[in-house]
C-alpha cells in the first residue's frame, strides 16, 4: 500500500534528518533511488520549489514528493510521517529537557554525527551537480570529452556560489535570477 | 486551536524553514504572548537542531507541548505543516501543465544550476561549523564516499558516525565544537 509506503520512508527521514533546511537532501536523493518515485531533475526542481515557498524545506519536499508519488492524500501523509518523529522525541525528552543537550554522551554522539552529515549533503550535492552541471549522460554515449563539460551551467554555477556567500540574500532572490538567465541564455 | 493558528501563520509566512523562523517566533511567542522569554526560546531552538527532525517542526512541538501537553505539541505541529500542504499541492498539481513550455523548461535550467550553488553553499557553511577536527575530517570523508560509491543508506551512515563519535571524541569533550 503506496500510503503506507509513503508514511514510513518519511518517518525514517523524519527520524534520521538532523538540523535543519538540506539536511533530508541525502535521504530524499536515497528515496529517488530506491523507488523511482520521481526523477532527479525533479528533486533539483523540488528543492527549487521548496525553497521558495513559504514553510520548513523539509515539509515542503515531503509534500512535493509525495503529491507526485501519490495524490493529495499523499502529500498530506508524507508530511506527516516526517513530522510523527519529531512529536514522539519531544513528548520523551521534553521532561529531561535542558539535562539532555549536556550529557557528554549525547555531545560526543552528535560530534560525530554533524561531519557526517556534511559528507552526506556534500555527496548528494555531487550526484545532483553531475546531472545539471555535467553532461554525464551525453558524455557516457559520444566519448566526447568536449561534451562533458557544460560551460554555460558553470559559469552560472561559479558566478551564484560567489553571490550567495557575497551578498547573503535569501535563496528565492538567487533562484528567481538564475530562472531569468535560464531563460535568456537558453539553457 | 489558538496554538494552531498561531503556528499556521508562522509556516505561512517562513520562506526557507529553519533559520528563517526564529524572528517570527521570537515576536509571535515572545513579544506578543509573553509564553517563553528570548533565552527560552533560544534554548528550544537550540534543542530543536540537535534533536532528531525538522528544526521547525520540534521547535514547534516544544513549544506546543510546554504551553499544553501532548495536545499542544500536536495542534502546534499540525499547524506548522498545514500551509506547506495547502500551497505545495497547489504548486504540485499545476507544475506539470507548466513544465510544456519551453520558458518554463529553460527558467528551470537554469534554477537547478542555482539549486546545486545553494547547497554547496550549505556544505561549506555547514563544514565550518561542524568540521572541527581530525576525526571530524575523516568522518566527512568517509561518509561523502560511502554515499557516492555504493547504495548504503544514509542511515547507516548516521548511526555509524554517532558511535564513531562515543568512541573517538568523547574524550575531547573539552574542545568539542558546539
């Protein structure tokens, strides 16, 4: 039963995403793999999506992925299964409440756990960059070199890594310019 | 019900999640209704990162759940997720019909280049924080290549890595990073 389905791979997620914003990118990318639910030009343009309205990335994503896998219900049962995990912990662990954050087991566990993350996004960032930056495809059946290398998505991708570490605006300013430029420059 | 409203306007009103909220629940919970004072709400958030879940999503339930009990962190939740659903599915069902034309196709071209640019972003943001030391390092190293090279979950990785954190750095506690 996809509903089903559909609740538990979020609840996993739910689970299992700590921080905020990108950090259930990996799972999601994971989910793609797994299910093929939806392609992973659709996650890029869902992560788009995600960050440009309004509400928690991950909610956001969960509801996206799961109207497209299964209907509205869908979506409203993807959120939900990433949000059941959150209710569950903060019920248990809201009466150790400030206690939890400094027992030095607990630290040295999420000391391990946040490098670890990083490499997940980064890895998920990698195989989503090969698809919009890289030709890898194209490149797999000419054998082209020359072919691998999308130059126009480059530049792009350069000239908005330093916007957004130089001006620090919110992503939906750097997604509606690249949205223009993809449109003029014909990407 | 209050707290569902209140919660609603908040997911509303928060584009991109996370660290968005915080001046509006500072407002809403703090300035307005006086249920929490500015270090507790900074501590709830502090508590909503480290424990598993949407940032958004456990600071709401806490706050919920400290005003009203289990009832209150559910309305709350709830609340939260509500206008996600509303407008994502909204989005969702007229996202197909607009994917024919050949702008809307090339306007995306070029979002997921950005898309790729925001989440390097993140890494390095993240990295700073988080990449502290050697054990650190090798952890992101393993855990990028883990990933890319074979078809282990990611929950593996994270449940690796924290054990990996009780054994190695337990000790450096002095200096861990925070």
């Amino acid at each position: 039963m996809i509903y089903i389905t559909l609740f538990l791979e979020f609840f996993k997620i739910g689970l299992f995403s700590i921080g905020g914003g990108l950090v259930s990118l990996p799972f999601l990318y994971d989910l793609v793999d797994k299910y093929g639910w939806i392609t992973s030009q659709d996650l890029l343009d869902m992560i788009a999506i995600a960050e440009s309205t309004p509400g928690p990335i991950g909610i956001n994503a969960a509801t996206f992925m799961g109207y497209k896998t299964a209907g509205i219900l869908g979506g409203a049962i993807a959120s939900l299964g990433m949000a059941a995990p959150s209710l569950i912990i903060i019920a248990i662990i809201v009466h150790y409440f400030m206690k939890f954050n400094e027992n030095p087991l607990v630290r040295a566990g999420f000391d391990g756990i946040r490098p670890a993350v990083v490499g997940l996004i980064a890895a998920a960032g990698f195989q989503v960059a090969k698809i919009s930056l890289f030709n890898f495809d194209l490149y797999k059946t000419t054998k082209d070199f020359s072919q691998l290398i999308d130059l126009k998505a480059l530049v792009l991708f350069a000239v908005m890594l330093y916007g957004i570490n130089r001006f620090k605006k919110h992503p939906i300013v750097y997604i509606a310019i690249a949205g223009f430029v993809g449109i003029i420059f014909k990407f | 019900m209050d707290l569902y409203w209140i919660f609603f306007r908040m997911g509303a009103f928060t584009f991109g999640g996370g660290y968005a909220m915080l001046p509006i629940m500072q407002e809403e919970i703090v300035n307005k209704r006086q249920w929490a004072t500015d270090t507790e709400i900074i501590d709830y958030y502090a508590l909503g990162q480290v424990v598993p879940g949407i940032i958004a999503i456990n600071t709401a339930t806490l706050i919920g759940h400290r005003r009203r009990g289990n009832w209150g962190g559910l309305f709350s939740t709830l609340g939260m997720i509500s206008p996600s659903i509303i407008i994502i599915t909204i989005i969702a069902a007229f996202f197909h019909r607009f994917q024919e034309y050949q702008v809307v196709q090339q306007a995306f071209g070029g979002i997921r280049v950005v898309v790729v640019a925001l989440i390097a972003h993140a890494v390095i943001k993240m990295w700073k924080q988080s990449v502290k030391n050697k054990v650190g390092f090798v952890l992101f190293l393993i855990s990028f290549l883990v990933i890319i090279l074979s078809n282990i979950s990611p929950i593996v990785v994270i449940i690796a890595s924290a054990l990996a954190g009780l054994v190695l750095l337990q000790n450096k506690e002095g200096v861990a990073p925070k």
